[in-house]
C-alpha cells in the first residue's frame, strides 16, 4: 500500500490550528470556547466542486479550502459540547464542516473547511 501521509509531509506548510474547549454556559447560553493553539503540517488548496457536496447544504455557497493533515483535524463534536477546530490560512480564519480519516493508507486526515465569520 501506499503511505499517503509521506507525500502528504512532502508538500506540507506550517499552519496554526485552534482547537476549542468544551463549551461553557452562563445563564444558560453558550460562553465562547477558549482555544489552544498548535502548528501543524498541512497542504491546503481552493476546494473543488466535489469538495464543495461534502458540506452541508447551508455552507455549499461560502468560499472554502481543502486541507490535507498528518495532525488530527476535527468537526463540531455535539456529545462534547466542543466547536470545529480553526486553522489560519493566508491570515483568515476557516473552520473544518468536513473531516474524514484515513488510517489504512499513513494515518491522515482530509478536511474541508469555510472561512469563518460568513
């Protein structure tokens, strides 16, 4: 088999990542996540058509990015009460609304994300 994640590292540049913590309530509405924050290695590139059906039918119509990891990505994580992580590209920040992992092929993860704040 072919190890994805060694290419995936080959053309890689460092990215920051936010990840939040779990939610907290005040008077009963959510209070903002805090977010730590860590670089990891990824390639990122404009979203394609394709990209764009993996997203729910609300964000198909915002700009987005394909991002390609050997670091764990996330989405919003309803049982935990967690948001999606956030990476910074070109100084914006966009939030993952799909991720798939992919274990047999290098231990990798496929993420599309939308700018945030849209």
């Amino acid at each position: 088999m072919i190890d994805v994640s060694r290419t995936v590292l080959r053309f890689a540049t460092a990215h920051t990542l936010r990840r939040p913590g779990a939610a907290t309530y005040v008077d009963g509405r959510p209070d903002d996540a805090v977010y730590s924050s860590s670089t990891i290695r990824a390639v990122v590139q404009p979203a394609s058509a394709g990209d764009m059906r993996r997203l729910p039918e609300g964000d198909r119509e915002d700009a987005a990015i394909r991002v390609f990891s050997t670091s764990e990505l996330r989405v919003v994580d309803v049982s935990t009460g967690t948001g999606p992580d956030v990476i910074v590209y070109q100084g914006v920040e966009w939030e993952f609304r799909a991720v798939d992992a992919f274990d047999q092929h290098g231990a990798y993860w496929d993420g599309v994300a939308i700018r945030r704040g849209q």
